[in-house]
C-alpha cells in the first residue's frame, strides 16, 4: 500500500478527569458529556480551517496546513471552554489541555504516523489543564505577533537530539484565559445545548431505526443471497446522504454531526463532502469555514459545485460579515476556476448597495473575461455618486473610466478632474490624459 507524506500541524487535545467521570456517571450522561465536548470545539476547528482526523472517547486529533491557524484555533478553544464553563453547572464543566506539533506525516487506514505524532503525544503528557503546549516546529513557523509563548522544556527526539516545547501565554480574565481575539474572528458560533439535543435526539432514532431494521436486514441479505446477488448497502445508513436530506430539510447542525461520523474514515476530504460541509456552515453564519470547504473541494473537482454551493459562493460577495483577508480568494475562485459559469448568478451583486460588493463582483466579471464597458460604467458610476465609499474605491473607479470608451465616462472624469480638492482628482486627470493619448495614437495612420 502506498503512504503519502504530508507536513501538517497536528492538533491534540483531551479532556481533564475523563476517566474519573465516566466510572461515575451513566452510559447516557457519558454520551451527553462527549457529544458536548464536539459541540463546542468542533465548530472551532472547523472555523480555523482544521480537519479533524479522529477522536477516541476524550481525545481528538485534529490536522491543519497553517501553524498561524492551529495555535489560533487552540487558544480559541480554550477560550470557548473557558467561556462555557464560567456559566455551566459543575456537572456540564469541560476542561482539556492541547498540544501541537508540525512534521512530515503519513496517513494509513484513517489513523497519522510519524514523528510529530510521537511530539505531539510527548507534549500533551506535559500539558496541564488549560494549557496550549507547542513545539520548536510550529512555533518558528506561526507568525508570532499573534500569540505570546514562553518556553517550558524539551522533548527527545526520535534518533538523537531534543525539540524545545513552549507555551502560549494566559491573561488574568478567567472566562477569557487567551484574550478572546482568536475566538472573536469565528464571528457566531452554533449553539452547543442545542446541537447536544440534536445529536443525543439523533443518535436515539437511529438506535430505533438499527433495531427495528436489524430482522429487515437479515431477511434481504438472506434474499440477495439465493439470488446470487450482492445487497447493496441502504442509501438511509449513508452518511452523506443523510446531511444531503438534512441541509434540504434545513437543519444544518443536525447535517454537520452527521458529518462528523464521517471524520474517521477516507471520505472525509472528498469534494462532495466538502460541499455538503460549507452547505450546511453557510446556512448556520459560519462563513469563513464554508468558504473553505467549497475552495477545498474546488480544488479537487470544480463540478461537485453545484447550483446552491454557487449561490451561497455568491452570497458571500454581498455579505459583510465574510472576513475582508478572504475576499481575494473568494474572488479567485469564482472568476478563474469557475468562470463563465458562475457570471449570471454574479451580475446582480453589481447593483448591490455596497462598494467593495459591487467592485467584487465585477473583478469576478473581468477574471471570467465576460465584463463589459457598459458594466465596467455602471459600477463606477454608483462608486462615484456613494457617500460611503472611500477614497480608495473613488481612485480605483476613476481609474477604470480611463478604459472605457463613451461620452459618459469622458464626463465623470471631466467631473472629478474639476475639483482640485476632492479626492481623486489627480486619477481623473491622469485617466483622462491616459484616454486622449490612447484616442491619438488610434488616429494615427498605421
């Protein structure tokens, strides 16, 4: 079998006292108290990026390309542990220790190998409860004005040597041990009691289901069998199929804990996981990761994204809560992987009463190489009359008027060149100096 090497930024986590608890609490309670453990920190992962790639009882392994995203994604779920247990009763109280480690990893039957699986095994056994413990390796690799560290001690490494392990640094507020920045950029997040009723919900009727289907089931495989055919697997106990039925239905927390099931296994990354994925974070606000998954799984098949993948693509343009650092890629991915496919579902968002929308989308337009001058003047026609726009998109729309051809265009540079102080100015006159030197040189004789 082939093993692919891969360096990621491996995220371990697990939860204080777990044994403890669970030899005194019933199997139900036990159930609850894990499938609250996911409910508050999986959207968390998934906000920074994050794959989770297993979880055993308290413990999860989560993996990340960016180590600026994993020590972010930690401090962020401490924080929102921090935050949930200021408030919950002593019995719903949730306290784990994280480590991370970076390093050349292979993936064999679901599960990671390699050495900084075995770091980040050593440095969680160092990790004390609301700890965010992290190696040499990803330490030189974050961008380190995001988070203070200091250093705690070494581990060895694997044929000789030692690595440097460090910790990132708490503030005196309690409910908020790492500031609450990193938890603050994930914007809203979903509601954990109720996502905990769902799934607890969930898991009951599927328990009911497994059993009333259990002689069914027997009884087709013994039919299949005299036929000489192979029973196929019911679309029902598929996963995927099942989050498909629940995004429809509009229940796209229930269609994410669906998902989760699928964490352990090779499925987890394909692309029409992905989609269903951002389908279901778009619906609940949760914008940075559903654009994410739907670039994720672009990347791998760019038909998998179907008509409502596009449209909640789309509806990220217009929306003002999609962070302004990923705008760029949003714009990317829907003007030059997808082009012309996407162009009808983009034009509306140029009357969109937002300037960076408007300018946005057009960009999407000339990526895909179907703008018009007729659309390249109406934009910049509304980013000139728009008392909220800035000086950067009155200079960038002046700008593009140079390239437009027409008497209209001619006047709103005229306009703006006329007032020495306004801003803009100077781009009007050198637009309008750009478009007669143009005019000139096509009159010329060849």
């Amino acid at each position: 079998m082939k093993r692919r090497e891969r360096n990621l930024v491996l995220l371990l986590s697990d939860m204080k006292g777990f044994t403890a608890r669970t030899s005194l609490q019933t199997r139900e309670e036990n159930a609850r108290m894990l499938a609250l453990h996911d409910a508050l920190l999986l959207p968390v992962v998934r906000g920074y990026r994050g794959r989770k790639v297993k979880g055993l009882g308290d413990a999860m392994l989560a993996a990340f390309d960016s180590p600026t995203d994993a020590v972010l994604c930690a401090m962020a779920m401490q924080d929102r542990l921090a935050a949930w247990n200021a408030e919950a009763k002593p019995g719903e109280r949730i306290e784990i220790r994280i480590a991370l480690s970076q390093g050349e990893v292979r993936r064999v039957r679901g599960d990671l190998h390699g050495e900084a699986m075995r770091l980040a095994l050593e440095a969680e056994a160092r990790a004390e409860a609301g700890e965010v413990v992290l190696t040499d390796a990803v330490y030189l690799s974050m961008n380190k004005t995001e988070a203070a560290t200091e250093i705690v001690g070494e581990v060895a490494l694997h044929g000789g040597g030692r690595i440097g392990l460090r910790r990132a640094l708490r503030g005196p507020d309690p409910a908020a041990p790492y500031g609450g920045r990193a938890l603050s950029r994930l914007r809203r997040l979903p509601d954990p009691a109720r996502a905990v009723r769902v799934r607890v919900a969930l898991e009951r009727a599927l328990e009911i289901a497994r059993k009333r289907s259990a002689w069914a089931a027997a009884a087709l495989l013994l039919v299949a069998a005299a036929a000489g055919e192979h029973a196929a697997r019911p679309a029902e106990t598929d996963a995927l199929a099942r989050a498909r039925a629940l995004v429809a239905a509009r229940e796209p927390l229930a269609a994410l804990l669906e998902l989760d099931r699928l964490a352990d296994s090779p499925r987890a990354q394909d692309a029409d996981v992905q989609v269903v994925r951002g389908k279901a974070e778009h619906a609940i606000g949760q914008l940075g990761p559903a654009f994410a998954d739907f670039a994720a799984a672009a990347k791998q098949d760019p038909a998998t994204l179907d008509a409502g993948a596009i449209a909640a693509l789309v509806d990220l343009l217009e929306s003002e809560a999609f962070p302004v650092v990923w705008r760029p890629a949003l714009v990317k991915l829907l003007g030059e992987d997808l082009g012309r496919a996407v162009a009808d579902e983009v034009r509306p968002v140029l009357s969109s009463p937002r300037a960076r929308s408007r300018d946005d989308a057009l960009h999407v337009l000339e990526l895909a190489g179907v703008a018009r001058d007729d659309v390249r003047l109406a934009v910049s026609r509304a980013d000139l009359a728009d008392p909220r726009s800035s000086c950067g998109v009155r200079k960038s729309a002046l700008r593009r008027l140079a390239l437009v051809r027409g008497t209209e265009a001619e006047s709103l540079l005229a306009k703006a060149a006329a007032e020495p102080k306004s801003c803009g100015s100077a781009e009007a006159r050198d637009a309008a100096r750009r478009r007669r030197d143009g005019q000139v040189a096509a009159a010329q004789p060849r």
